[in-house]
C-alpha cells in the first residue's frame, strides 16, 4: 500500500494552485479553492496515457499530488465501457461558474451533480452548511461524498435521486448550479426558485446563466468560456452507420471540419444531445463526421462534399441551417443567451428577437 501524501507539499500546492486560478481577481471563491483539500475527495481517479487507455493514479503515487493541485479534471469513475460518469470538473471551469452564479453569505443554493463532494464543499466553506443542497443520480457516489464531506469538515444535505427534480422541502434556492450537462433547465428546479434565483448550468458545449424574473420565467446569457460536462445519465445509443451508407449521397459545401471546430457550440444548441465522431488522414486532416442523435438519426459528410442522411431528423440539414447563420468565423458563446417562458425555453444568437432554436421539451 502507498504512503499517503505528505501534508505540508499539499499546503503549498493547493495555495500555489488557488493564487494561479485567481490570477490577481481576488474571488472570495477562489479563497475557497484555498481553503477546500481537494485531495480529500479524489483519493483515487483515471487518467488516459497517449493511446487512450485508462490508468488509475491513487493518493501517494507518484505525481498524484502535483495532479490533483493542477487544473484539469479529474475523473473519478468509469462505466463497464470505460466512459467517464463522474468526474472533478476543471478547476478553472468551477471558479468561473461559482463567480458567475455570485452566491453570498445567507442564500440557499442548490446543486445537480454532487459528484465527489468538492464543489459542494467549496460552497459550504463560503455560504455554511446549512444552505447547501446536493443530488447526484448515484448513491454509491453521494455514501462516498457524504464520508469525504464530513472528513473535510463540511456537512451540506446530500441526496440521492433525480437532480433534475430537485428538492422542494428545502426550496425555494437563490441561487441553483448543475454540474452534470442538461439539455435545458429542468422546470422542476424553476418553481423551485424565486424572483431574482441566478441559475447556472451546463447546456451543450457552453454554460448558460439566466435570472429568474417571473413564475416559469427567466433569460441570460452564455459565459464566454466553452466547456462540456458529463451528460445527466440516460440510455447508451449508438450511430446507424451501416444504415446511412445506403442513403443516397447528397452534396455539401460546408467544410466537414466546421462541425468539430467553428459550428460546434451553436449544433450543440440546435441539435441538443447530439453526439459527434470524426474521421482523420495520417496528418491529422479530418476526412469525414458522423452526427447522430437518440431518436436514431444519422448523418455522416466527407472532406469530398458528400452526405448521407438518415432517420426522423436530417441532421446534416440542421449544419447547412447554421453555416448560413454564422458565414464567418467562430460565433462567441457570450452571444448566445436562454430564454425561458411558461410556454418553452429557447436559445437565440445576439438578443432574444436573433435567430433562435427551440430547447427540447424533455
Ligand atoms: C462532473 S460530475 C459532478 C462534479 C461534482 N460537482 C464535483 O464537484 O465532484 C457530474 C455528476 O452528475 C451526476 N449526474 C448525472 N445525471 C444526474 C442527474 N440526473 N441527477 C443528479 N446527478 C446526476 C453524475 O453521477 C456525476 O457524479
């Protein structure tokens, strides 16, 4: 067995590490990331070496303590396939969604995604114990988080269970944070809120922040760093390749690289819960993309302008829609915003009346 990590070189990493997220900002939740032992609550995760494969680093291991203190996620748990379910998200990432959400002292917060407990703890150590909530979907992760919490001193309400559903005995929350990947703000966490609740949540590959401003009201904007979260949980699918090869081959002439570089966040927005594979040549030029969504539609384009499309939704049509929209360079995420009405929840690009996509209903 590994000698634990040495107490005094965690100190000074974790102090050297909350300088360099803060960059000069002074956050109050940068203290936090001072004052939070993140060691405590990743005893052991998975990186991936050069070739993809998994390898686990635990406390005392060489390098463990330099990782935990650097700012990248770490994850924490692997399916049977070897797909991530739960992770410490980067740290930087969690600075900037906590300064975003601008919780103070004496509001109630509520969590999706209580994952290893860190984050949680980073918000108790700001707003007390007694304000925190936090769900995670799996029990086996919130006994570990429970235990991880207690030992670090922090004793939020954890739960298990559905997070989208939130918890109503303990609403209303001023402000609300989801740290697994949603769709769209689930309305249940909504009449869990009040006027003026900040919400802030993972949606696609950006993080949407909206104000709360009436009953089953609210809009915002997207912070201006990109990011993916692991989706909330839900039934592996897989892409209909065999089944789009015998479409008949249309012609595109947007460049198949704009999917996975400049069309990225915007097709997360349009086509929520889309998944993405590439294809490369030996130099790295991508040569083709398949899309594919649950409802079982598939699409693959190649460098050669051909498309094939297949299923209930034609996917590739949603890329041409959008390489219309944004002729020129990569949209900002800042410029995209939410708006949520009793009547459904849309994203738009530039202020509410711009080009906008209807979020999902479920
Ligand atoms: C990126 S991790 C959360 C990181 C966590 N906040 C931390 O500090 O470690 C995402 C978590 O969301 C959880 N999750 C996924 N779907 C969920 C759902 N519908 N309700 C609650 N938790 C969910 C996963 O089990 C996973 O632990």
């Amino acid at each position: 067995m590994n000698e634990p990590h040495d107490l005094t070189s965690a100190a000074t990493l974790r102090a050297e590490f909350a300088a360099a997220l803060d960059d000069g900002q002074r956050s109050k939740w940068a203290a936090a990331f001072a004052t939070v032992p993140r060691e405590l609550f990743v005893p052991r995760f998975h990186q991936q070496d050069d070739k993809g494969q998994w390898f686990a680093l635990s406390d005392g291991d060489p390098g463990y303590l330099e990782t935990v203190y650097s700012d990248i996620a770490l994850t924490t748990q692997l399916d049977e396939h070897g797909i991530p379910t739960s992770s410490s998200s980067e740290p930087r990432l969690m600075l900037a969604m906590l300064d975003a959400l601008g919780a103070e002292p004496g509001d109630r917060l509520y969590e999706l995604g209580l994952g290893t407990g860190y984050n949680a703890a980073l918000i108790s150590s700001v707003l007390g114990d007694d304000s925190v909530v936090s769900v995670d979907v799996d029990p086996g992760l919130v006994l570990l988080a429970q235990g991880r919490l207690a030992a670090a001193g922090y004793r939020p309400f954890v739960l298990a269970g559905n997070g989208t559903e939130g918890v109503p005995e303990r609403a209303p929350y001023d402000r609300i944070i989801a740290t697994a990947g949603l769709r769209r703000v689930p309305p249940a966490l909504l009449s869990q809120a009040r006027v003026g609740t900040v919400i802030v949540a993972p949606i696609g590959y950006g993080i949407a922040r909206v104000v709360v401003s009436g009953d089953g009201e609210a809009s915002g904007r997207f912070l201006s760093m990109p990011a993916f979260f692991m989706r909330r949980r839900g039934p592996a699918l897989n892409p209909d390749f065999p089944g789009v090869e015998t479409a008949v081959g249309e012609t595109t002439a947007v460049p198949v690289s704009d999917v996975i570089d400049r069309l990225r966040f915007p097709l997360s927005l349009a086509l929520p819960g889309y998944n993405s594979c590439s294809w490369r040549d030996a130099t790295g030029r991508v040569t083709g993309v398949g899309l594919w969504t649950e409802d079982g539609s598939t699409a693959t384009a190649h460098a050669t302008g051909t498309v094939r499309q297949i299923g209930p939704e034609r996917l590739w049509d949603t890329v041409e829609h959008l390489a219309s929209v944004f002729r020129d360079g990569t949209p900002a995420h800042e410029d995209f915003g939410l708006t949520i009405t009793p009547d459904g929840q849309r994203f738009w690009y530039g202020d509410p009346k711009g080009p906008c996509w209807p979020a999902p209903t479920d």
